[in-house]
C-alpha cells in the first residue's frame, strides 16, 4: 500500500484530530444520538436522521485518520535547506510579491493558508529547486512565475 507522507506537524495534528474525535465528539454523536431516539417516532424524526449522520460522520473521520496513520511516514527534511523538498517552508517573489509556501504531502495541503501539495503543479515545480532559481508553473487559469527567495 502506498505510504502517505506527512510532516511532523502533520501527523501531530492527525493524532489531535483522532483523540479529540474518539475522546469527544464521538461522545456528543452518540448522546444525540440516544436523546433524539428518545423523543419518540423515528420514521417523523429529522433530529434522529441528523444525529445518525452526524455519528457516521465522526466514525468515518476516524477509520479514514486510523488508515491514514497505519501508513504514515514521517519527512524530515535533512537535505541542509540546500533545495526545495517536503517540508520546507519557501519564499517565493510573485508579481512582485513576496510569499511563504510550505510545502506538505498530500493530506496536509491547504492553499489558503500556504501549505501546498508535493503533487500539486506548483509543489512539483519546487521541488528539487534552490535559492536564486526561478520556476514558471502552468496552472488552470494561466502561467505562474515564481523566483526563489529562501528556502527554510
């Protein structure tokens, strides 16, 4: 089976998730659960339905962390900062612009706080790339030049 890359932060904050989830809103789920099914008919009952979503929702999340974690491995970045690689955080100029952008596996990617996909367009263009390298990056809505600042 295919290994899902993570960083450390990453996997600390699957571990969170899972834990907050087993240890509490699991519990919430189910309460629901019985206080809707206590409040009589079932078939006439959307709270009951909401309820019963909602607790398949939080077991789902949690086989779906459980899967994720049996296959983890850890990156640590150890190339010395010296080109761009899972975990590292890069600033980039962008129409004049400068941004930070983390680079993160799969499961961890959220653009909108900066923290891009190792399989994403703009991910696998940084890769592998140094200080001082520029990268053009075509993407949906057109062509993306970034330079490269620093890589931490």
């Amino acid at each position: 089976m295919k290994k899902t890359k993570l960083t450390k932060e990453g996997l600390e904050k699957l571990q969170k998730e899972l834990d907050d989830l087993k240890t509490n809103k699991r519990q919430h789920a189910v309460q629901r659960l019985q206080t809707a099914r206590a409040m009589g008919d079932l078939s006439e009952n959307s709270e009951y339905s909401a309820a019963k979503e909602d607790l398949a929702f939080v077991e789902g999340r949690i086989s779906e962390i459980e899967e994720i974690l049996k296959n983890v491995e850890v990156i640590e970045n150890t190339n010395g900062n010296h080109d761009v690689s899972i975990g590292n955080a890069v600033r980039v100029l962008h129409n004049g612009k400068e941004e930070l952008l983390r680079i993160v596996g799969e499961f961890e990617a959220n653009p909108m706080d900066g923290k891009v996909s190792e399989n994403s367009p703009t991910g696998k263009a940084l890769l592998g790339k140094q200080v001082g390298e520029e990268v053009e990056i075509t993407v949906p809505a057109g062509k993306i030049k970034y330079k490269i600042l620093s890589i931490a």
